[in-house]
C-alpha cells in the first residue's frame, strides 16, 4: 500500500464532508431567501410584541372597565397584581402575533403583486414599479394597490387571530372581571362564577374553558368585529405605512426604499392612523368578547355597543393604544426591514 493512500483518502472523505456542508448551507440560504418576508416578520414580531404587551394590557382594561386615567389603571394593576399583572396573556400575543403578522405578510406580499398586475394589465401603471422609482410620490395607483392588500390580508388572518385574540382579552381582564368591587357597565348578574373560571389560568387552559362554557363556536365570540376591525385597520396601515415611507424616502433625497429613518417614522404612524380610525370598532369588540366571557353556552349575552365615531367613551385607553401602537411599530418595520435586508445580502 503506497505510504500516503490513509492520508489521501482521509482528505477525500473530508472534503465530501466539507462539500456536503456546503451543500447544506446554500440550500439554507436559498430557502431563507425564498421566505425573507415570513423570516423577518416572525422575528420582529417576537422583539415588538414583548416590548410593548404593558401598554396593550393597559389598553384592554381601560377599554373594559372604567378608570380615572392612564395612571389609575396603572395603579390598580400593579396593586392589585404587581408586575406580573402587565405581562399577564402575554404568551398567546407572542404565538399567535408571530403567527398572524407572517401570515399577514406572507398575504400581503402575494396580494400586493397580484393587485398591481392587474393594475399594469388593466391601467397600464405598475404600482411597484412607480412606488421603488427614486423622487416619486404616492398616486391612486400605489394607495388602492396597497389599500386592497391590506384588506385581503387583514380579512385572511381574522380565521387564525381570533381565537388567540379571545384568550388574550380574557387573561388581561380576568382578574377584573371576577373582581364585583370594580365596576363594569355591563356585567350580567351571573357572570362572577363563569369569570372566576378564567382568573389566572394559562393560555391553553383559558381556551379549554371557553370551549367548555361556549363550545368550539367560543372560541370566535365576537369575530364579525374582529372582521370588521382587522380588515379596514389593515387596509389604513398598509396604504399608510407605504405611502409615508415612499414620501419621507423621497423628501431626505435617499435612493434607497428602506432609508432608515423613513421606515422608523412610517412604522410608527401607521400605526398610529390605523388605531385611531378603528379604534371605535375594537372597543365594541372588546365589550362583547369580555360579556361573552361571562356567561355559558346558551345563555344570552348581551348585544355589543354601538359603534359611534363620535362618543368620547369609545375612545377609553385611545392615547395608550396609539402610543404602544406607535412603539410597537416602530420596532417592527425597522426590524423587519432590517432583517430583509441583511438576507437579501447573503450569498448564493
């Protein structure tokens, strides 16, 4: 046997092995560059949602229960229920957020491209090709395009979100609701034994218990709302998000579509403008899941509040809602656009 032959072929098997890994790795990275929009969104979801669950459980209480201000409810929250009471729920948003805003996407992504396809075979005007053109402003093209996608996504993911939206409402007020000292405007009277039953209990189990009070049907209390809510509220942040980004992008004179700047201010205000123009509809929504929550299958509950534009108490809990929505935003697009970035940046 020649002296070298182990040497040679130990080297052999190790570049086999090294070209096998290398194989690996651009398969990797072909499939993450295939799914960046899912890939980014599911890890800015995580970073946002957390950072800013204090001031949705905030939100949603201000919105269920009365309360003499921001700081009040503030206050009882953490006297009643210290730190642990701002966080409480806090792990259905985190699944079920991470799951819905890459679904999200992922819907709007296909949406936007198949609306402006149409709009070029039909209008002669392609959308994303004027929206990504240097020193360009929003037209009706881009706006509708974008408007329309946000509906269709906003629609889609009401199937997936609703329940885990159910239980979320049902962990920040739980404690509220089973508590008879604190008043509620429309509490039926039987509601403290159902209530007590949801008081802290994990997400899964909230959900058993709905499906025990309610049946499966629980589980969407309250979805014609939600409906309503995430599909125009999705349509006003999409059409906002990339119409100030496409107007801040071209003001700063930056070439570039995802300026850094231009996505952190576009983020937030979208999501201020969406909260502020829905924010009527998620107050009704809240009322009527959190009735809903304390009567059984059977029972009548009562019906939910009007939706009235222009009356101060469906606005409780407005100015947390904008701010932690601003917040959460802000985070998410500049995350986001960031992690896109770096994948779109990888080698093949």
């Amino acid at each position: 046997m020649p002296p070298n032959s182990t040497s040679y072929g130990g080297s052999t098997q190790h570049d086999r092995m090294t070209e096998k890994a290398s194989g690996g790795d651009r398969k990797q990275k072909r499939w993450v560059k295939r799914y960046r929009t899912e890939v980014a969104a599911s890890v800015s979801s995580v970073f946002s949602t957390f950072a800013a669950f204090p001031l949705d459980s905030v939100k949603t209480r201000m919105q269920t229960y009365k309360y003499d201000s921001f700081l009040d409810c503030v206050r009882h929250t953490y006297k009643t229920e210290k730190f642990r009471g701002f966080f409480r729920g806090v792990t259905a948003p985190m699944a079920s957020v991470t799951l819905v805003r890459t679904i999200s996407f992922s819907v709007y992504q296909r949406s936007k491209y198949a609306y402006a396809a149409y709009f070029k075979k039909n209008f002669g005007i392609d959308p994303l090709v004027h929206v990504n053109t240097p020193g360009s402003y929003p037209n009706l093209a881009t706006i509708s395009c974008f408007g329309a996608a946000g509906a269709t996504a906003g629609s889609f993911i009401t199937l997936v979100a609703c329940p885990f939206e159910l239980t979320k409402v049902s962990a920040q007020v739980s404690v509220l609701m089973a508590d008879r000292n604190k008043a509620s405007t429309s509490d039926p009277l039987n509601s403290k034994g159902v209530a007590a039953s949801y008081q802290n209990k994990g997400t899964f189990q909230t959900a058993k218990n709905i499906v025990r009070h309610r049946g499966i049907a629980g589980l969407y209390s309250g979805f014609n709302l939600h409906l309503l809510r995430d599909t125009l509220g999705t349509a006003i942040y999409f059409m906002t998000y990339e119409s100030s980004k496409q107007l801040l992008t071209t003001y700063t004179g930056d070439r570039s579509p995802t300026n850094p700047v231009a996505v952190l201010f576009a983020g937030g205000l979208c999501g201020v403008a969406s909260w502020a123009l829905i924010y009527p509809i998620d107050s009704a929504k809240s009322i009527y899941q959190r009735n809903c929550l304390t009567v059984c299958k059977g029972q009548e509950v009562r019906k939910p509040p009007k939706i009235q534009f222009f009356n101060k108490r469906m606005y409780r809990g407005l100015g947390v809602s904008m701010g932690r929505s601003c917040v959460v935003n802000s985070i998410f697009f500049s995350v986001f656009e960031f992690v896109k970035k770096q994948i779109n940046a990888l080698e093949d």
